[in-house]
C-alpha cells in the first residue's frame, strides 16, 4: 500500500496520526485559534511532508520535527496573508487592519493574556503547557537555544501571572 510517505520512509502514517491531536492543537495557537488556517496550515505540512520538501533524518524526534515542520508552514502563511493585506490595504478606500481583516476577539482573560505575550515567549509556554514539551524540545522546534528557552518561558509565565492577577482586580 502507498501511503504517500516515499521521501520520508522513516515516517510512518500511525506515527504521524497519533501526533495529529498535538500537532494541529500547536497549529491552533500559530494561527490565533483560527480553525479554518489552522486546517489550512495542517493540510499543507502533511503536503510538505509527502512531496519530501521536508525530511525527517532522526536528528530530533518525530514530535518535534514534525512541530517545527508546522511552524515554518504557519509562518510561510502568515506572511502570505500580511502581503495579501497590504495590498488589499494599498488600494481600499479606508486603510484595513489585521484585527478588522481577520475579525477575531478574544474569548477570555487567559487567552487575552497569551495573545499579549510576544511571539517566542507564547510559542514556548503553549508548547510546554498544551504540548507537554520539555525546554529542551521548544528550543529545538523554535530553533533557539536551551537558554534562550528558559527565558521566554520564565518572562512568558510572569507575564501571564502578573495579567491575571491584574484582571482580577
């Protein structure tokens, strides 16, 4: 049976199935809990994956290759959507901003505290809170090192701590 895996025969598909829960939780969060980009940012990994433009050589393990492989998709599609706006931008009668482009609210004070936090800092801590990554493992995905890691962690996690406790007053 094909399964569309010739350029990655050390992948298997019930390998990459057991990931799919995580992996797609992790595009969740690249794509500002966008459903539909999130499915998008999937659909186009696993497209990556089978036509061999991504490669698993072992020197990770699968979980973490395969975030990494979510991550640069997401990001390559983000930028897509930027240029994409600044065109439709560019030429609209009132200039148009990601807020109002994407019509996205915030659902609640701990996902308000989250999408505040810099970019790195809550990559690292979703992926240590939802993923149940190590440091070690963040580092490895986000392509920084261990202790760039720990910081944005630690910096995320007082951040977060200190909005809470500010919305709850």
């Amino acid at each position: 049976m094909d399964d569309g895996l010739e350029h990655n025969l050390q992948i298997s598909r019930r390998a990459l199935a057991a990931l799919h829960d995580a992996a797609y939780a992790w595009a969740l969060s690249l794509t500002g809990y966008d459903a539909a980009a999130a499915a998008d940012v999937m659909q186009q990994s696993y497209l990556v994956i089978v036509e061999g433009r991504a490669r698993f050589d072992r020197r990770a393990s699968l979980k973490t290759w395969l975030f990494g492989v979510v991550r640069n998709v997401a990001r390559r599609s983000r930028r897509f959507e930027r240029r994409q706006l600044a065109l439709v931008s560019r030429f609209a009668a009132e200039p148009l901003d990601a807020a109002t482009a994407n019509g996205r609210e915030m659902r609640d004070v701990v996902h308000a505290a989250l999408t505040g936090l810099p970019r790195r800092q809550r990559d690292v801590l979703e992926l240590v809170i939802y993923s149940e990554f190590t440091l070690e493992e963040c580092a490895e995905v986000l392509g920084i090192s261990l202790g760039s890691a720990r910081t944005h962690y630690h910096r995320a996690k007082a951040a977060v701590r200190a909005r809470l406790e500010a919305a709850d007053e």
